[in-house]
C-alpha cells in the first residue's frame, strides 16, 4: 500500500485472473463489471459455488466472498442495483449499514467553498445514483445525511436548487488561456480574500484552500527518518572552509547524488590547478560557467566543506524548488550565488523576504545582548 505502482500492479493482477477464470467458465456470463478487486457477475444460481470455487483456484493467498442478490437487490460500491421483473435494472444510493453518514462538518474550520463543494458532491452522487426511488424520498435521504453534519436546511435547499438547474452537458469554454490550478492554507477570511483578489487579475488560476491539521500532522511519524543524504527535491547549503561565503543549491535526484557530482569538479579542478593550470586556460574556463560554486573556486582558490552541507528546505513537488531556493538565496547572507538567481522573483515578495530577514537579524542581535548582559 502507498506504492505508486500497486495500482497498476493490482490492475494487471486482476486482469490475469479474470482471463484464467472466464477461461474456465463453460456457460456465458453476460454480466462482468469490475473495479480493482469488486467484481460484479450475473451467472446461475446453482452456478455460483462452481464459479467461486474457480476464482479462489487462481492464488491461495487470493481469496474471494461471495454476496448473492436478496429479492433481486444487491449492493456494488455506492450502488444498489434493484433487478426489475422485465430483467431490466435500476439503481438506488447505497450505504453500508456500517457507516456512520458523517462527512466534512458545516461548523468545521474549513473553508466555507469546501464544505459546499463536498455537500454538492454528495447531493449529485444521491440524485445521481437513484433512479429507483421518487424525489421526495431522495430530498429525505439529502436532508438527513446533510443535517447529521449540521448543515443548515436553508444551505441544503439551496444546494438541492443549484443541483437541479445543472446541467449534465459541460459547457464550452472559449477561454484560451488553460486552466492552472494552485493551493493554498486556509486562514479564516483571508484566504477568502486573497482568492477574489487573485481571481480578478489572474481568472484562468484556480485557488483551492488546505488544512494544516490534518491527520499525517498531528499523528506521529511511524516510519523510519529517511537519511539526509537520500532525500531528493531538497534545498541545500555548502559553506566556504577559507572564508564565511556559502553556496544555495537545489536538486531534484537525491542529496548524495548531488554532492558527489560537486566533489566530482572541485577535484577536477584541484587537478588542473595541480598541473600548473590558469584560470585563463579553457578547461577552467568552462568549469567556471557550471556552477557559482565553482565560480567563487576558482577566482578566490577557496575550497568547499562538502562535509558540512545543510539541509535548507523541501518539497514534493520539483516545480517547487526554483522559487524555493531564490527565497533562500534572499535570506542567506554572503552567498556566493549569481544575481541572475534571484531576478526572477517578484519585487514585493524580495521586499516581504528582505524585512523578515532584518526582523530575524534584529531579533538575534537582542537575544546576544540580553545573553551578554546576563553573564555580566
């Protein structure tokens, strides 16, 4: 579980099973739905243990149960599928009587555009999926589920409104300009805001709002820290072993793989320089344009201290990493990156970056003098 090929695999699994089984299979199945391992069959009655004795064949540790329809009723995944007297089939919304019919609460600190989205989405699925049973039945089944997660009857009415006048054919779009769709934490009203703020100046971005408490958060970690020199998608930080100088860099393969290919060139360098090399020759020349680490080498004969690299910052997304590491180039003082670095950044964010950097300074200047004055 949490493998991103254990879908694919689990597809390809059932796909292999399926064919050996219907293989073996002497009548015709003229019903065969499935979704990852839920497997939906019309076959005789008294064929049912014959073709559940074939799937529970194919692997010993692949063990299927057997679900037999009840006065023409049986349930598949959010659906109960009702087996009419003319062989036809209509469906109802169907929960297992297990579940207790609680969802995203309306009082909960969530952004209100969610907790409406996730209401709609539930009205839609109901409306949707039942086509057995009358309106007002289905309205019943809407307000209870919705009043259950305290959502008021006026939100509801309005919701089952909206729901009605839309309509299943999307509509065109002549927008050129493609969709980007971004994130953000939610913090009461100002997310709110700042999305009809960025609505107005940028309307082909859409904003979805985030909880930082979520459970991954507050539960703690149960596996293994993975180890810094592993980690990929990561900031990083080389100080200068001959003067107070340091590099920002980024790299999207792991932090090792990295650092390896640094010590690769600075003993290419180191090589060069051993050989009575000038920083005029060719093969230093076109070391000097890889990297400004190299670049700080080279014009000062400085050395690295690879040994010593910090972990700045991360992020699990690689198109992330290029405004990270400018923000941190901003707030790292004596960088001996270039200046094309950070010229990409919007002014007002270098200008929030350049007032957080003197708070911190100021606020480590007064920690040293309370701390001087106390020794005192």
């Amino acid at each position: 579980m949490g493998n991103p090929l254990s879908p694919t695999i689990a597809d390809l699994v059932m796909e292999s099973l399926l064919d050996t089984v219907m293989a073996r299979i002497t009548f015709p199945v003229p019903v065969l739905k499935k979704y990852v391992d839920d497997l939906l069959l019309a076959v005789p009655r008294e064929k049912i243990g014959e073709v559940l004795e074939f799937f529970n064949q194919y692997h010993a540790r692949i063990q299927f149960t057997v679900e037999v329809e009840d006065d023409g009723r049986i349930p598949y995944l959010d659906l109960l599928l009702v087996r009419q007297t003319d062989q036809t089939v209509k469906t109802e919304w169907y929960m297992k009587p297990i579940a207790t019919g609680r969802f995203l609460n309306y009082h909960s600190a969530h952004s209100m555009k969610q907790k409406v989205n996730v209401a709609a989405n539930f009205i839609q699925r109901v409306k949707t999926f039942s086509t057995n049973i009358d309106e007002p039945t289905t309205h019943q089944i809407i307000f209870s589920h919705l009043k259950l997660n305290d959502y008021p009857p006026r939100v509801i009415n309005r919701l089952i409104d909206r729901a009605r006048e839309r309509t299943i054919a999307a509509t065109n779009d002549d927008s050129s300009d493609e969709e980007v769709y971004r994130s953000m934490v939610h913090v009461g009203q100002l997310t709110n805001k700042i999305q009809r703020s960025l609505k107005k100046d940028y309307p082909n971005v859409i904003i979805s709002s985030k909880n930082e408490k979520i459970i991954k958060n507050m539960l703690p970690q149960v596996k293994d820290p993975v180890e810094k020199l592993n980690l990929s998608n990561v900031i990083y930080r080389i100080p200068c072993e001959d003067c107070s100088a340091c590099y920002v860099g980024m790299t999207s393969n792991q932090l090792r793989t990295r650092l390896a290919s640094h010590r690769s060139c600075s003993n290419r360098l180191r090589s060069l320089w051993e050989r009575g090399k000038t920083a005029e020759d060719e093969e230093i020349a076109t070391l000097r344009e890889r990297t400004a680490l190299l670049d700080h080498s080279i014009s000062h004969h400085h050395t690295f201290n690879f040994d010593n690299t910090q972990l700045l910052d991360s992020s699990r997304k690689k198109q992330n990493l290029p405004t990270l590491k400018t923000c941190h180039i901003i707030n790292t003082p004596n960088t001996v990156n270039k200046r094309t670095d950070t010229d990409n950044l919007s002014s007002t964010y270098a200008g929030i970056l350049h007032t957080l950097r003197n708070n911190s300074r100021a606020e480590q200047q007064t920690h040293r003098t309370h701390a001087s004055t106390e020794q005192v």
